[in-house]
C-alpha cells in the first residue's frame, strides 16, 4: 500500500514556529528513512498552531534537508496567489530538487474571511475561477517549442511538476476528472462527501490537454494516531481533539498536550457507516489501526493514502508514524489501478 505524510509543522503549546519547523524537517528525515512515499505541507494562515503559511519555504527548507523522499503541497489554495506566481516558485523548486517535487491545488481559502482578503488585497480573487486558475498555471509549465509567449513562468517553462487537485466536496472531483489529473481528497476532516466525490472522479476522468495521467488516480487523507497500545493511543489523540475543538469555536490555539479529561474510547473502523462519518480518523494499538486500515482500503480503493498525525510528544509522533509504515508495508497491495506517480 503507498502511504504518504501530510504535515502543518504544528506549533506546540510553549513551543514556538522555529521549533516547529524543525521538528517537519526531522520528521520527513524518519518518513524519509521509513520510506514513505512523499512528505507533503499545508498551506494555513493566521493560525496560531500551523507554522506552514509560507509553504513554498517550507518545501524548500525539508526537501534541502532530505535526498530522496518527494515533497510537496498539500496543497497551495489557489485563490490566495497568482497562478504565474506559483508557477515560478514551484519551478524553483523543481529546478533546486529536480524530480522529487509535487504540486497540490485546492480551491479553499485555508483561513478565516478576513485574512482571505488581507491575502487577495492585490488580487482578483474568487475561488469559483479556480478551473481557470488550474489552466493557467498549467500552461506555464508547458515548453515554449518556438512559440512566443508574452509572459513566461522561469523558471518553471518546460519543467514536469506533477499537479494534483485537492477537495473536500464534489467540484474537487468534477474538475479533476475534467483535466485528468490526480485527485486528494481530505477525507482527514470532511468525510462527508468521500464516497460520492470518489465516484464521479472515477467515472467522469478523462482524457484531456492538458491530462498528467491516462487512469484515475485516487489519494485520500487519514488521521491516525498510533501507538503501543489502545489506551496510549487514546491519550496521546486528545491533543488534536482539543485542538479541533478549540478551531470549530472560532478559537484556534497552539496544540496542547494531551490530557486525561478529553479522552475518548477507542472505536474499531466500521466501513459501514463511512457515509455518515465526519472525518476518516484511526487512533489504537497496531493491531488496530491495521484492521481499520485494511477495511477502509477495500472499502475505498485508493491508489495512495495520506496521512495526518496531530500529535504533541515529537516522539511518539514518529513511533506512529513508525507504526503505520510497518503496517502499510505488510499489507497487501489494495492499489485500483497500480499506476505510480
């Protein structure tokens, strides 16, 4: 099975960014080492637990420290940057760490409404342009083949940097399967509309211009929080809740460490009620989070998961992480269509 991170370089509770970001980098060394198969960070702003709101920066600073593991976005939300801008800046990228560097696009804001337009302040933002927006960073990317054109990205003309659409609804899906490109769908925090947007991925993708792709190619996001046993695990998952808790009430806070007061039972994956699920979350013992692994796969099919892991001790942070690499590995390939990006 092709497991991936997904890392928002968490600020800890009487910690600070600097802290944070080097706490990412070690930990893409350890995904590095554990073999996963790409490190990628989130775009967020304004928000006092997330030090990766210069995510390009941030890309640099973990694939400068590591060799071979892809790094990427997870995503760049569109709507806050000029496509020409990100054009340049992951064409950068790629020409510093050629091979190794991925591009998410999403259309969400990745914070509040009036941060959104201190972001957009010099731009014509809407993310309903976001297909638009997609095309045009796209072209940038093409070779110029003798052609004249006015505005060029450099660098980025002429390079491969593989584009993937990420979502939490159906638009993600629809536009995805209209361009041909692979699709992520964040299923660790809006499961609600995993199975459909899925579905129309699946069989809506086509063949087009600008396809990176000739077949589907699904990625869906997981939390998980692993640990020796099921009562560690329990513990170890009250930071993310508090800090889930705290965002859902208009109150984003730095993570806090775990606490005894805000545990919760461990509940084993039922495939069956995946529809009514808010998020796609897994905490427990390796046993555990095998099983539920195991049956959301079948269920589901992906082609690669992602997983998030909101965690205060950095320690046990990597032992689960550890823990999922150990199960991904003896699993069973559960690939739809085999093909690797």
């Amino acid at each position: 099975m092709i497991v991936s991170i997904l890392d928002l370089s968490p600020i800890l509770e009487g910690s600070d960014a600097a802290d944070a970001l080097k706490r990412s980098l070690d930990l893409a060394r350890h995904a590095e080492r554990l073999e996963f198969r790409r490190f990628w960070i989130a775009e967020h702003h304004n928000m006092p637990g997330i030090a990766s709101a210069a995510t390009a920066v941030v890309i640099a600073h973990v694939a400068g420290g590591t060799s071979t593991i892809r790094v990427g976005a997870g995503g760049i939300m569109l709507p806050n940057h000029a496509p020409l801008v990100v054009a340049e800046q992951f064409g950068t990228l790629e020409s510093l760490f050629p091979g190794r560097i991925d591009l998410g696009l999403g259309r969400a804001p990745g914070t509040d409404p009036r941060t959104a337009h201190a972001l957009r302040r010099t731009l014509a933002g809407d993310p309903d342009a976001f297909p638009r927006d997609v095309l045009e960073l796209l072209s940038y990317f093409e070779p110029q083949d003798g052609q004249i054109q006015t505005v060029r990205a450099v660098p980025g003309s002429g390079l491969r940097v593989p584009i993937y659409i990420l979502g939490s609804s159906l638009f993600g899906a629809q536009v995805a399967a209209a361009l041909g490109l692979p699709f992520a769908f964040a299923s660790h925090f809006a499961a609600q509309q995993l199975i459909p947007a899925v579905e129309i991925y699946r069989s809506r993708f086509a063949a087009s211009p600008v396809a990176q792709i000739d077949r589907p190619y699904v990625m869906l996001g997981v939390n998980i929080v692993a640990a020796d046993t099921d009562d560690d695990a329990r513990f170890l998952a009250t930071s993310g809740r508090q800090s889930s808790t705290s965002l859902r009430a208009g109150m984003p806070i730095r993570l806090p460490p775990p606490s005894r007061e805000w545990e919760k039972a461990v509940e084993p994956f039922d495939p069956s009620r995946l529809e009514s699920a808010a998020t796609m979350s897994l905490v427990g013992s390796p046993k555990t989070i095998k099983a539920g692994l195991a049956a959301f796969a079948d269920r589901l099919r992906p082609d690669e998961l992602i997983v998030v892991s909101h965690m205060y001790d950095h320690a046990a942070r990597i032992r689960s992480y550890e823990i999922v690499a150990d199960i991904a590995g003896g699993l069973s390939a559960r690939s739809r269509t085999g093909i690797r990006i």
